[in-house]
C-alpha cells in the first residue's frame, strides 16, 4: 500500500510540474515575438490600396503600404519611397528622387515605373479612392532615370500630404484585392473573413525592420466580446476603447490615452424631413448638452468640437465654435416651434453596433433630446450594414459615427459636405460654402487658404449641418510587457516599433 501511494503521489507531482510548465497564451505569444490585436470591424472587402473604403482598413494597412513620403506620429512628412523632393517656383511640378533597391514583398524590385503606374491607377475611373479628386489636378507623371516627375495643373499646397497617401504597389501584380503587395515593414499572410487577419515582419524592408515577428487581428463586431477577450488575456493591444472599458483591466496593461482623431457628431439627413428645415437641425443643437454628454460617456475625457474639424488640425481648428450652440432646452423649443413643430416629433438614430462609444453617445442623445420634445429611438446595426445603408444609400435620418481625416488636410474633412462630393452622406447643399472650398482650392496662398476653409467651417456651423459633438477619448490597452506604442494625428495604427 505505502508502494502505491508513493507511486501516485510521484505521478502527481510530476504532473503538477507538467502544469507548472504550461505557458498561457500571452507568454507562448512574447515567446514567439508576436502579438495579437482587437479590432472592432472587419476590413473592406478588397485590400487594394486604391479600394480601401474604411477608416479601419487604412489603419491595419498602413503597417502594409507606403507612399513616395510618409506621415509619422508629428504629423511630419518624411522620406519613404522616395529620398527627396523639388518644387518648381511656380509651383506646379514635383520632382521625386526615387529610393534605390526596394523589395515589394513578391520579392519584385521598385522602379520609377511602379510609381507611375500607381498614381495612375489611384487616379482612374475604376477607383474609389479618398483622393481620387485630387489627382485629377495631376496633368502628367513620367518616369525619367530614377526620378518621377508630376506636373500639377493648379498649385496645390498640400500635395504633399496627398503624396503620403497614394501607395505604391508593382505595376506586373493583379491580386491587391485579396493578397495585397506592398513595401511596407510588414507583408500580408492570410485573412480570414469576419475572424482574422494576418501580417508578419518584412526581412527585405528598405528601412528599420519591425521589431514583432508576427501581427495577428483578431476581429471582434460585438464591443461586449472585444473587452471580454481583453479581459481574458486572448489579446495584447486594443485601440479605440472608451473610459468604461478599460477599468479594472489590472496590471497586466498600461492604458494609454489620447484622442480619437475624429469627429464624433449626430450626423443628420438635411434631404429629408424634417431636418431640410435649419431651424430643426439647429434646436438639436441647442437641445444637446455636449458637456453633460462627454461626462456620461467617458468621465469627462475628450475634446469638445461644436465644427467639423477636430482639434489636431490647430491650423483650422476654429474654437469660438465649441460654444456656438450652449445648451438651452428653451431656445430649442422656441426653434421647433418656429419651424411648426411645437410639440416635437419622432426621430430614429441610427448607431454601428460595434462601436460602443457611439452607441453609447447615442443613447445619451436620446434621453437628452426628451426635454425639448423629441422622441429619439435608437437603433443599433451592424458595422456592413451601416455602410450600405446608411453610408452609402443615405437611407436614414440621423446616425451618430466619427470621421476621420485620411490626410492632413482641410479637404479631407470638409470635403465631404460639398454639394458635388460622392461623400456627402449628409445631403448638404450650401454655394457659399461651395464657393469657399473652390476658392481655397484654387490659390496658394496660406494664409488666405487657411481663412477660407475656416469661412467653409463655420458654415457648417451656421447652418448646423450636424451637430458636431466631440473628439472621442481614445484609450489604448497595451500588455505590460510591451513598448513602443505610438499615436499619430491620423487615424494610423503604426506596429513597427511595438517590442517585448
């Protein structure tokens, strides 16, 4: 008997060992220098750089692509594919100095070529590029020995910024929708559809290789199953996380905040009723208490707007409009009654259910909408069809959802509510502020640019073409055990850096 029971206790303790043994998964994955990271939406269904519809692709795919220059966290342009620039006195031609000896991740080698034929394809008509416009004030591109020359038809000072953005991919390569090829510090593996996707370190890199192994996705569409996988330790890092989500993640993560880099509004339908009335559109302005509402939503952390650019962008960024609209429940009932709604009128709001901090926002619209008459119903879908419906087929009257600035430029943000943009989910039609963004566009000169696309903004503002609410606190949950981590002025989500 006192054999066996020293045989099992031997057995027990040897497995006990084994146990002891057992890695978890955040320990197996530092030992495999890779990291796994949530995200709260799938990417768009092509993966070509010149087919990237959402915010959310562009920020995985930046760890995938460069252009001739590249943004970093300053919100500087630096050299990428191309080590220098010149710009003729009148300022109508660019002439980039194209980097030698830069491997595409098919192994092929860069050429001038390729970069021709990438502003050529990002600017055709089978593309829905976010500059796409932009490059249609491009009247030649031409490869000439290891440069590549660009002839503007108009000045244009921030071309530089568009340069950042047209990325470049080889011109023999047809497959971008599904294995994207680019030049960037990481090459693309595998997706799998509404679950993962994958990136790994590029060995051939031109620059500082990254320093992970190894990038895993993971796709979470329900806000609730993204904390919980966090919480769990399934994931290493998660961007985009609201001040509720991050508490008591304990120890094991460093929280990181910053802002979102968006504007956060109740995006209205001025094309239907009764929001085609000004005066509708501005009582709910008044009717909303932005202050109470980013205490409610994120314990005051955030960056109130009241206009259509968010803080970052100083340059524009207009402050005495934060206050435009002080809350004032009378002065919003006083406004509906005026336009022949005195006793109110019923809305629906229509929030992606896989951003939490919108549909958060959007339930504190709802109870504060009540005071002034308005029986606001939200109403929660998912991410794809938010985008089909309500992006794209304008079907709907108000949404609350954040946009982001894919340059660093005015356009990029005011762009969208021109009366001729394919992006004007908004159904805005205002020929001063059309005749603002033409005239903008259509001089050099910085400083009165600048004066006019703060003109453009506060028509936005005047006119309320929404009611623009906050730049959403962002916070970041890294693992402990990583560094490097950065923010940039765009929504970008830079992976190179990121170490054990």
């Amino acid at each position: 008997m006192k054999k066996l029971i020293c045989l099992l206790l031997a057995a027990l303790m040897i497995f006990s060992c084994a146990c002891g043994k057992q890695k978890s998964g955040a320990d197996a994955r530092k030992d495999a220098n890779e990291i796994y990271v949530g995200i709260g939406q799938d990417l768009s269904s092509s993966l070509s750089p010149y087919q990237m519809s959402s915010a959310g692709t562009r920020e995985v795919m930046f760890n995938v692509f460069e252009g001739l220059y590249k943004v970093d966290s300053t919100g500087d342009f630096k050299p990428a594919l191309a080590t220098a620039y010149t710009v003729s006195d009148d300022g109508l031609t660019y002439t980039f100095t194209i980097r030698e000896n830069v491997k595409f991740h098919n192994g092929a080698v860069m050429t001038p070529d390729d970069v021709v034929y990438s502003y050529k394809t990002c600017a055709s008509d089978s593309v829905d590029s976010a500059i796409k416009g932009v490059l249609e004030n491009v009247e030649s591109i031409t490869a000439e020995g290891g440069k590549v020359i660009i002839k503007l038809a108009s000045p244009n000072s921030d071309f530089m910024a568009y340069v950042s953005s047209v990325y470049i991919s080889p011109a023999s390569y047809t497959d971008q929708d599904t294995k994207p090829v680019g030049t960037g510090p990481f090459s693309f593996v595998s997706r799998t559809v509404q679950d993962s996707v994958v990136i790994k370190r590029f060995d051939d890199y031109w620059g500082e290789k990254a320093k992970l192994s190894q990038v895993t996705f993971k796709i979470f569409e329900n806000a609730t199953a993204l904390v919980t996988a966090l919480d769990a330790g399934s994931l290493d890092l998660v961007l985009h996380l609201d001040s509720t989500q991050v508490q008591g993640l304990g120890k094991d993560f460093n929280i990181q905040e910053d802002t979102m880099k968006l504007v956060q509004a109740l995006y209205l339908n001025n094309a239907v009723k009764p929001f085609d009335d000004v005066r509708v559109r501005q009582a709910l302005c008044y009717a909303v208490d932005v202050d109470a509402l980013l205490t409610l939503t994120a314990g005051g952390h955030g960056a109130k707007l009241g206009t259509a650019i968010y803080p970052s962008f100083s340059k524009y960024f207009d402050a005495s409009l934060v206050n435009a609209y002080p809350h004032s429940t009378d002065k919003a009932k006083e406004l509906l009654t005026q336009a022949g709604y005195p006793n109110g009128f019923d809305m629906t709001i229509i929030a992606p259910s896989n951003y939490s901090p919108h549909v958060n926002t959007a339930m504190v619209l709802a109870e504060q909408l009540k005071a002034a008459g308005i029986n606001a119903t939200v109403k929660e879908v998912e991410w794809n069809t938010w985008l089909t419906d309500v992006y794209k087929g304008r079907k709907f009257e108000a949404t609350v959802c954040g946009f982001d600035a894919s340059t660093l430029t005015a356009n990029a943000l005011l762009g969208r509510y021109e009366s001729t943009s394919g992006k004007n989910m908004c159904g805005y039609v205002s020929e001063s502020f059309d005749a603002y963004m033409k005239e903008a566009n259509s001089i050099t000169d910085d400083a009165k640019r600048t004066e006019l696309f703060r003109a453009a903004a506060k028509c936005l503002s005047d006119d309320a073409a929404s009611v623009y609410l906050q730049d959403l606190a962002e916070f970041a949950a890294v693992r402990a055990t990583l560094k490097g981590y950065v923010f940039y002025p765009l929504y970008l989500m830079d992976l190179s850096k990121v170490t054990y």
